[in-house]
C-alpha cells in the first residue's frame, strides 16, 4: 500500500474526498478541515494500492491539485488492515509489480541531479578504477563499479525516452557526461603526480590479464549491457533497490572512465580509444534495453487497466 498526504483546498474538497471514497483501491480516507495554515487547506489522507495508485494521481491531477494543493506519496513500512488487504485484492496485478510513474519520475529526476555528492563518489569511483586497472585488480574494478552512480542520470534519459518526457534530457545528459568530464578532470592530475613520483608507468597502466576487459569491448559487452539495463529499470520501476547493486557490477562504465584517466595521466595513449569504445558500448546498450523496457511496461500496465474496468472494477481511467 501506498499513503496520500493532500493539500486540498477548501472547494476541492467535497470532490476529491468522493473520488477517494469511489474507488476500491482507496481505503483509509480521513478528512481534517483547516489543518493546513500555510497555505490554508484541508488535509486528506489515505492509503492506495500500488497496483492502483497511478489512476488515482492521475485524476488528483486531472483536478489541477499538485498546482493548487498538495500531493505526498509515501510507503508504510507496516499496514495491518483487513480493509487494505481488500483494497490489494481490489488491485489489478502483484503489488511487487505496480508501477507508480510519479514516484520513478521523481526518484530519477532527484538522483540525476549534477550535485557535489554525484561528483564526489563519480570521482571516487573513477579513482578506484583507476587503481584497479594499474594493479590489474578485479576487487577494486568492483569495488568502483558498486561506489559509481552513474546509472541514475542513465535511467533518467531511459524514462524521457519512454514516456516521454523530453525535460529530462538535458538534466541527464549533463550530469552523465559533465560527471564522466569532470572525474577524468580531477582524476588525471592524480595519476600525473602518481608517475612523477614512480608510483605509475604506462608499462603499469598497459598491462594485467585480468583486467583487459575494460579496454577490449566485444558483443558480449553489448550483450550485458542490455541485460543490465532491463534488471536496472525494473529494479527501479518495482522500488527494489537490491537487484541495482547488481546492474552496478555488471557494466563497465566507471571502469572504463577510469580507465581513460589512467591512461592519459601516465601517456599511454594507445588504449584510450578501447576505453571509449567500452564506455560507448554499454552505454547505448543500457540506454536501449532501459527504454525498450519501459515501453513494454507502459504497454503492459495499460492492458491490465482495460482489464480491470472492462471486468467492472472502479476506479479512473489512466
């Protein structure tokens, strides 16, 4: 279940407390006139399924009410309530399934935001890559790609495509490819001062078995790359956040950064064009697989809608 907090103002009320109470996914509603004093309104509270969440905002928009009130989507830890297990049942789908398109959008929307937090661990995990690239250290290369949290601004530009909505992009893009510059940027003087002090050779840099991957991108990059990109954007869509720790490691973005810094701080130039190809490969494979997932989704969940209605459940169209 989900809870609603609203803002509601006062000539609003009467309609969005009956929209609340007419459909089955809603229970729980509780009205306190007045609460609000800045800016004055009435508070409604109450608790959604997940399946059925998306229908419900959407018609509290379609009342204007995230302009002239307010609207709080949150997730109990806990609900014991034999009116919400009805409320579940009156649900289309898997709770674990339900998608809730205003929760994912604002969740990218905040995480690709290009912050000194971004850039710090971005930064970070190029280091570390780096490092695991000069020692031909497989732990570090995965301890990178797990500090590395590059594929937020990557699902963002996956949710403007699929959709869509195309406002995204630039905010993505920026923090994507402005964090990719600015990590290589403090990174490299780091590897300069390294080889100056004989902690960091091209020979260094240029070799280690056990880490070539990063330099030597192949159809199993792609390959991986898109199947990390649909475990990402369901592991987002369906708020598990485990299953992301695993897209994390599986793709070779921050290692290849890392890579490109290493290699032009000590001037070993002649790997740097297998790291871009790598950053490329998996980029555009996670670009696509994210988004292709996202409109099988979309597609999906708008099926499972008709369903519902053309089998006599309440509830507001999508």
């Amino acid at each position: 279940m989900l809870h609603l907090r609203m803002r509601v103002p006062a000539p609003l009320t009467d309609q969005v407390v009956g929209l609340l109470c007419d459909d089955d996914t809603v229970t729980n509603v509780a009205v306190l006139d007045d609460a609000y004093a800045k800016p004055p309104g009435t508070l409604v509270t109450a608790d959604v399924a997940r399946e059925g969440a998306n229908p419900v905002v959407a018609a509290l928009r379609a009342l204007d009410l995230h302009h002239v009130g307010s609207i709080m989507i949150s997730e109990p830890g806990t609900l014991l309530s034999d009116a919400a297990d009805a409320a579940e049942k009156a649900a289309p789908g898997i709770p674990d399934d339900g998608i809730v398109w205003d929760v994912v959008e604002n969740r990218v929307r905040t995480e690709s935001v290009l912050s000194w937090a971004f850039l710090s661990f971005l930064t970070l995990a190029t280091l570390i890559a780096g490092a695991g690239r000069l020692l031909d250290q497989p732990i570090l290369i995965i301890g990178a790609m797990v500090v590395g949290p590059e594929f937020s601004p990557v699902a963002a530009i996956c949710l403007a495509l699929a959709r869509p909505r195309f406002a995204l992009l630039p905010q993505a893009l920026t923090t994507l490819f402005g964090g990719f510059l600015v990590a290589i940027l403090v990174s490299v003087p780091f590897w300069v001062v390294a080889r100056a002090l004989g902690l960091a050779s091209a020979a260094d840099a240029g070799t280690g078995p056990q880490t070539e991957f990063i330099i030597q991108p192949d159809i199993w990059s792609f390959l991986i790359a898109l199947l990390a990109g649909v475990a990402g954007v369901l592991a987002l869509t369906t708020s598990k956040s485990g299953p992301l720790v695993g897209v994390f490691i599986s793709v070779t973005t921050v290692p290849a950064v890392g890579t490109l810094a290493l290699c032009i701080g000590v001037g070993l130039w002649s790997e740097i064009p297998g790291a871009l190809a790598q950053l490329g490969i998996n980029l555009a494979g996670m670009v696509l697989s994210g988004t292709a997932t996202l409109l099988l989704q979309r597609v999906v969940w708008a099926r499972v809608d008709r369903s519902s209605r053309l089998a006599g459940t309440k509830g507001f169209p999508r």
